[in-house]
C-alpha cells in the first residue's frame, strides 16, 4: 500500500531539527533582556547596600540588600543560557 504523501495527523518524514528562526530570534532578544534587567538589580541591590553603609560610617545598622542581587544574579544567568540557546545551530 502506497501511503501517497498522505500522513496522519500531518506528521512529517523529516524529523524535527531544532528551533526556527524565529524561535531563536525570541530567545535572543529574552536573553538580551534578562542581561539587562538582571544587571539593573545587581546594580541596584548594590547601590542601596553601598549607600545605607556609608550613611551609618560603621556606627550603626545598614542594609546589605542580598535578595534584589541574588535575583539579578539569576536574572543574568538564565540570560546567558538563553543566549546560549539562541545561538545553537541545528
């Protein structure tokens, strides 16, 4: 029986390669993206530790801001590895 290019449920006979173009082309700009914000809140969460710190001149209490420059530190991690994705050939 000859199957005439005629498939179920339209699968393909090549398989599956990777990503499209496009698809690539969002994980970059997600990835270009991530980096950015990510190094705002590093930036950030810096900013505010630095400040608090030089405000009290060792006397006193400040803030060591640990969340908003973990979470950038994440931020630009998952960054990379969608860049990483993005640029992957099929």
């Amino acid at each position: 029986m000859a199957d005439n290019d005629v498939r179920p449920y339209g699968s393909s006979t090549t398989p599956y390669n990777g990503a499209s173009p496009e698809q690539q082309a969002r994980w970059e700009t997600r990835g270009k993206r991530s980096i950015e914000f990510g190094v705002a809140w590093l930036i950030g969460g810096l900013l505010v530790a630095v400040t608090t710190h030089e405000q009290v001149r060792g006397a006193g209490a400040y803030f060591v801001t640990w969340g908003p420059m973990l979470y950038g530190i994440y931020q630009i991690i998952s960054g990379f590895q969608l860049l990483n994705r993005s640029r992957k050939r099929p």
